[in-house]
C-alpha cells in the first residue's frame, strides 16, 4: 500500500524532465542561429572591405599609368571633374549596390611628398551596413559606416 501513493506524487516527473531537456535544446539552438546570422554579418563586412582594397589599388594602379602632370585634374575628388574620378566612382558604387554611402575621398598632398616630382595621394572609400539586419528598410539609425583609407606616393621619388 505504500507504494501506490509514492507512484501518485510522482506521476508527472518524466513530463517535467521532458520540458526541460526541450528548453535547454531549444535554448542551444537558438544560440547557433544567433552564432550564424553574426557570421553572415561579418562575412558581408569582410567582402565590402575586401571590394574597397581591390578598389582602392586598382585606382592607384591607374594613377601610376596616368601622366603625372594630370594626376590631380583626373583624380581629385575636390574637383570630381575628371573622367577618371568619375568612371571610378561609378564602378565602387555599382559594386558596392547597397552598401553605397557616399563618393570616395580622393585627396592629393595632404602630407609632404618624398621628392619634389611626386604626389601623395589619400583615397578614403566609405560604406553601410544594417546592424539591424531584420529590418528591411535599414534606417538611419540602424546604419554603421565603415571606412577604408590608404596613402600612396605617386611619382618619382628622386631628386
């Protein structure tokens, strides 16, 4: 007789051992969503700033090809005239898609040049990215700006 009342307190137990196992499983699993979603988030980061070295290079490459008498005429975004500026503004933008902020910075002789036949040229690009991924029309206040800058000597470094 003992024993049945024992089994009636107890009836439930296995119920409540259940719902506990599937709250810390359900609690892992949404652990390893959250885990993914920052992942992706970061891979996206790591692709914009991958495009803005590419981007960033490529134009130096080009300045390096140009006439050095043209560099600022065709490059500075100061006057943003040139059609060199303009081709690669339109290109980082376009690669860019959504995560266009603003035109790069491209800026000549903010530091003293190495020689007095050379130039060193500043290229700020600049780009966004939703730190609210789930709200689709990305606000304002919902934007990080990210930035790359580099300097380059362009010229002849001699006396």
């Amino acid at each position: 007789m003992n024993s049945l009342p024992n089994m009636q307190r107890q009836s439930g137990a296995y119920l409540l051992e259940a719902l506990i196992g599937i709250l810390v499983f359900s609690l892992g699993i949404l652990g390893i969503v959250g885990l993914q979603a920052m992942s992706l988030r970061n891979t996206s980061d790591a692709s914009l700033r991958a495009e803005a070295v590419f981007a960033a290079n490529q134009l130096i490459g080009q300045m390096w090809a140009d006439d050095e008498s043209q560099l600022i005429g065709n490059y500075s975004s100061t006057f943003g005239t040139g059609q060199p500026y303009k081709d690669f503004a339109a290109q980082l933008k376009a690669a860019q898609g959504a995560a266009w902020y603003q035109d790069p910075t491209v800026v000549f002789d903010t530091k003293p040049a190495p020689s007095p036949t050379s130039h060193v040229v500043s290229i700020v690009i600049q780009w966004r990215t939703c730190s609210d991924p789930s709200n689709a029309a990305c606000t304002t206040a919902d934007v990080d700006v990210h930035t790359y800058k580099t300097d380059a000597v362009i010229g002849q470094n001699q006396w």
